[in-house]
C-alpha cells in the first residue's frame, strides 16, 4: 500500500532529472585568447613603439618580421559545443598592430574569420611522407612477396 504524498515527490525528482538532462544537453560557448574592448584598440595610434603597445595590449599572440618593418597579432576565437560532440569554431579575430622599420606604429587592423580560411592551429594528425595515408595492415605487409638481394 502506497503512503500518500509520494506522487508529489517522484514529480519533483522527474522535474529535476529532466531539468538536468536538458542542461547537460545545451550548448557550452567558449572564449580563448587575447578579448579586448573597443576602447583598449583605440589606445593604439600611428607613432607608438612597441613597448607603448605591449604595456596597452599585452604580449602578443604571435609576432612577425619583414624587410618592411614587423608585426603584432592578438588572436581569439570561440568554440561551441554541445554535448559530446567536438568543439567547433563559430568566430575568430586577429588584430594586427602593423609597425614600420624603425619600430613605431604604422596602422592596426581587425581580421575575422571572413578574411581567410580556418586553420586549424592546434592539429592532432601528422601527415603521412608523400602525401601518402597507408592503412596500419598496408604498412605492416608492404614489402610481403617482394624478392629482396641481400649483399648487393
């Protein structure tokens, strides 16, 4: 014989399962790299060394050098994610802060993803020599039947 008042509670519990699958279930947005606010880029003017930059932006992503002078570059991107699903990038800014041979500010610009292809900058594959993607069984009984010449 059932007690009254455990209906109430399996719908709580049901509620809160549910609740919990749902979240687990939404998507997880992601923010990597250097973020910055409209107001920091505007700091950087024409003229300033790049000492000036770093101490307004911060160390750079990466770094360039030109027989035209060198640059700066401030990437970030953001991945979605659902689930167990992979990660995929949704967006990606570049700011480059672009500088002349002496050394001061030239001109800055902003980069997106619809400047240029998606790299993927962190691959987890190696490519094969050749161009080549042998199966592991292929690479194992390659030389299987072939006649080999010791000696010469």
């Amino acid at each position: 014989m059932a007690r009254r008042g455990t209906a109430p509670v399996l719908a709580g519990l049901a509620l809160v399962c549910t609740a919990f699958l749902i979240g687990a279930c939404s998507e997880q947005i992601t923010k990597h790299g250097t973020l910055f606010r409209e107001n920091d880029i505007a700091q950087i003017q024409p003229g300033m060394g790049q000492e000036q930059v770093k101490l307004a932006l911060g160390t750079p992503t990466t770094t360039t050098t030109t027989g035209d002078g060198s640059a700066y570059y401030y990437i970030s991107y953001t991945n979605s994610q659902t689930a167990f699903l992979s990660p995929k990038e949704i967006d990606r800014k570049v700011l480059a802060v672009y500088f002349t041979p002496t050394g001061t500010v030239d001109h800055v610009a902003n980069y997106g993803m619809q400047d240029g292809k998606v790299i993927d900058t962190v691959s987890r594959t190696t490519p094969a020599p050749g161009g080549k993607e042998d199966g592991i069984l292929k690479q194992l009984f390659r030389n299987l039947g072939q006649k080999q010449i010791f000696g010469e």
